[in-house]
C-alpha cells in the first residue's frame, strides 16, 4: 500500500537561521567577488596549487602505495606479536617500519629503473649519431633522385631557398646577443624546473610517510568534521558513498598499474627472445603508456618500432606483431581478470572519459579520466535508483511497469529499509516549530459557545 507523503513547503529566507543566513549571504559574496575579479582569483589558486603540490603528491603516493604498506605492517605485526606483548608501547613499530620501508622500495626501484633506461637512451642516442651520416646520405640521394623527375617541387625548392637567403638569418644578420639571452633564459627555466620537481618529489615522499604512519587518525578527524556539521542519518550515508568511492577509485588505478606491470614485464621477456635492441627501454614505455586507456598502446608502440627501425626493419616487423598480441592478450584475458568488472563502465562512456580527461588535463587526464568518471557515474545511477524507488513507494510508479519499461528492479527490501529510515529520522525544533505555528495559523477561529 502507498504511503502518502505530507508536501512541506520550503523555508524561506525569512524563516532562516541567523548562521545558515550569513554562510548563504557570505557565499553570494564571494561568488559575485570570484565573477569580478576572475584572474586574480585564478591567479591565487594557482599560486596556493603550487605550494600544495607537495602535500598533493605526498597524498598521491600514500594511496598507491597504502595496500603495501598495510601489508608489511601484517607481516611485522605477527614478527612482533611476543614483544607487543610485554611492552605495548611498541605497537607503533610495525606500522612505522612498515611505512619506511614501503617508500624506500619504491624510491629503490624507480632508481633503479630510470638508471637502467638512461643507460639505454644513451647507447639509443649514440647509435643514432653514429648512423646519422648514412641516414643523410640516404635522404639526400632519394631527394635528388626526386628532384630530376617532378620539375614542380624542385621549383618549390628554389623558391624558399631564395626566399631564405633574403631573410637576415640567410644574410648573416644574427643577434647574437639575443639569442645569448634566449638560452640563458632556457637554461634558467629548466633548472628552476628541474629543481621544483626535485623539491616537490622529496618533501612528497615525506608527507607520504607521515600520512602512511597516521592514516587512522587523518580518516577519523575527517569522520569528527562530517559528523559535526551533517545530520547523523546524512553523515553515514556519504561515509557510505565514499567507502563505495575509494573502492572503485581504488580498484581502478592500483588495478590499472598492477595490470600495467605484469605488461611491461612480459614485454621485457618477449622482446628479449625476439632479440629486438633496447630491451628495458621499450619494456618501460610500452608498461607506463599501458596505463592510457585505448590510446597508450598505440602512443608507445609507435616510438617504439621507429627506435627498432632504425637498427633492423626485420626485428621492427616482429616487434609490431608481438605487441598486437601481446595488446589483445591484455585487453581481452589480463585485464578483465584484474581490474574486473567493478569499474561499471560500458566502452562507450571509457571512451568518452578518456576523451574528455585527455582535452581537459592531458595525460594526467588520460590516467584518471577512466576511474574518476567511473566514481561519478556510480554516484549518479545510486541516486537515480533512489529516486525510482521513492516512486514506486509512493505509488507514482508500479514496479513491475519500471521493469518491464526500463529495465530496473526493485527490490521490497530496500523499499522496506527505506520506510523504516524515513519513520526514524525526524526533523530539528526549528523546524518543527514552523510546522506547529502554520498549524495555528491555518486553525480557524471557533467563536466560544454560550453558556
């Protein structure tokens, strides 16, 4: 049976709190103030983005690298059991070396890892050197061979030759002195670069350790602030949205570069058997561009057969075909069975995520625009899906009619927990009083009888 819900007016400015008045005024204001003056204001938030890059970052590390950590602070916890025992102030241990010792495996292996590719892309950069004569000789033997049978472009060719002997760079005219300051000024900003990424990537990882150490008391103090200003019904509610969140966030990226991995290990066994020349170079890229949805294949196949090229066209040839099966293997067998299908995504909407994270954000925007999506079409198909079973307990809709039309079940005990949900939240005094003096005031006057 429906249950029909009273209509309750909204409340109007007037019938406010004095403090839920001024945040709304004090809100307007700063709107209107952000309208005004909109490049100041984007001009203070990039100036307060960058000194909370390192936070930022720090923040970033310790949410990939939180399943490890939880995962040797187990393994030093039950080392420890014996001595936690006798003396508990040390149950901090296992988590501290837990934490430490996460991070400085990590900051190991990427060492280890850009070391191991630089050494590549050295001898990649000599050999080219090397080959470079015979590359030019080749271009210009086919460019003459070009020029004696199409008499169009060679006319082309004299004209911009022409064109750049008049120019002052063609007639020796260079200010030497501005471009001195051109690459001073290049020097100067790479170096100011360099260093900033170097600033925000140590204090990153310390803000990383301090997180990892007290996670428990950042998510509790985070619980105290939701508590305190939303209702409690409200607060669990969007805690439990967010633990839905972190899963399917989580499940996405640690999914993604757990998958990434294992790719970019079998790629450095496959291209090592088929003898293909820098091994732990291309294993690297075709691993870090795996994580690009759709696109990172293709982004780091193509460098990459262009580098094999260079030294033999038949090893480049096998490369493209190990990489197409290695691809489908990823993408129909690897894939699916470690992210799964959690993510909730159909391919059209990965496809679209991935084009708008990518015009937005670039290749962070790639990275991210898949699970972050993902989190936002959770959200709003839970929210849909309340909404239709609102309707249906209210009588709008017949369920079996939303089944058949649409294609949504319901299920009565959801429409149970939410009639039971409702009965138990009440709404505050002051509302209540409103409702209590519209009750008196629509109450008509009754004249007294006479007695």
């Amino acid at each position: 049976m429906a249950i029909k819900r009273r209509q309750r007016e909204p409340i109007m400015v007037s019938q406010m709190r004095p403090f839920n008045l001024f945040l709304v005024l004090s809100g307007c204001i700063c709107v209107a103030f952000s309208l005004l003056h909109l490049s100041e204001v984007v001009g203070f938030l990039r100036k307060l983005l960058s000194a909370m890059s390192p936070v930022l970052v720090g923040f970033v590390f310790a949410y990939l690298l939180n399943p490890v950590a939880t995962w040797l602070e187990k393994r030093f916890r039950s080392l420890m059991g014996g001595a936690i025992k006798k003396h508990p102030k040390l149950s901090h241990i296992p988590r501290v070396m837990g934490s430490f010792l996460t991070v400085l495996l990590f900051v190991g292996s990427l060492t280890a890892l850009v070391i191991a590719v630089f050494s590549q892309v050295v001898d990649g950069v000599s050999t080219m050197i090397d080959k470079f004569p015979h590359y030019v000789d080749l271009i210009t033997s086919r460019a003459q061979r070009i020029l004696r049978n199409d008499n169009t472009i060679t006319v082309y060719l004299r004209q911009l030759s022409e064109r750049f002997s008049a120019s002052d760079l063609g007639m020796g005219k260079v200010d030497t002195m501005d471009i001195t300051q051109r690459v001073l000024s290049a020097v100067a900003s790479g170096a100011a670069g360099t260093f900033g990424f170097l600033y925000t990537t140590v204090v990153g990882f310390i803000v990383t350790v301090y997180l990892l150490i007290s996670k428990e008391r950042f998510i509790r103090q985070w619980k105290q602030v939701l508590y305190a200003v939303c209702k409690p019904k409200t607060a669990e509610r969007f805690d439990t949205q967010m633990v839905k969140v972190n899963k399917t966030f989580s499940t996405a990226v640690l999914g993604k570069l757990i998958d990434s991995i294992i790719i970019g290990v079998l790629c450095f066994v496959g291209i090592t058997i088929i003898g293909t020349p820098y091994s732990m170079l291309i294993a690297v890229i075709i691993g870090i561009t795996n994580i690009i949805p759709y696109f990172g294949p293709v982004v780091g196949a193509i460098p990459c057969t262009l580098l094999i090229l260079m030294e033999s066209p038949t090893k480049a040839l096998y490369f493209v075909i190990f990489v197409i099966a290695l691809q489908q293997f990823d993408a129909n067998i690897l894939d699916p069975r470690i992210v799964g299908q959690s993510i909730g995504l159909p391919a059209f909407w990965e496809l679209f995520a991935c084009l708008l994270g990518g015009g937005l954000f670039g290749i962070i925007g790639l990275i991210i625009g898949v699970p972050a999506f993902a989190v936002i079409y959770e959200l709003i198909r839970t929210v849909v899906i309340r909404r239709l079973e609102e309707r249906v307990r209210a009588g709008e809709i017949d369920a079996a009619d939303l089944e058949k039309k649409v294609g949504v079940k319901i299920n009565p005990e959801d429409l149970e927990s939410m009639e039971k949900e409702e009965t138990e939240v009440q709404d505050s005094q002051y509302v209540q009083q409103l409702f209590l003096l519209e009750e008196i005031a629509e109450t008509p006057d009754v004249p007294p009888k006479n007695l």
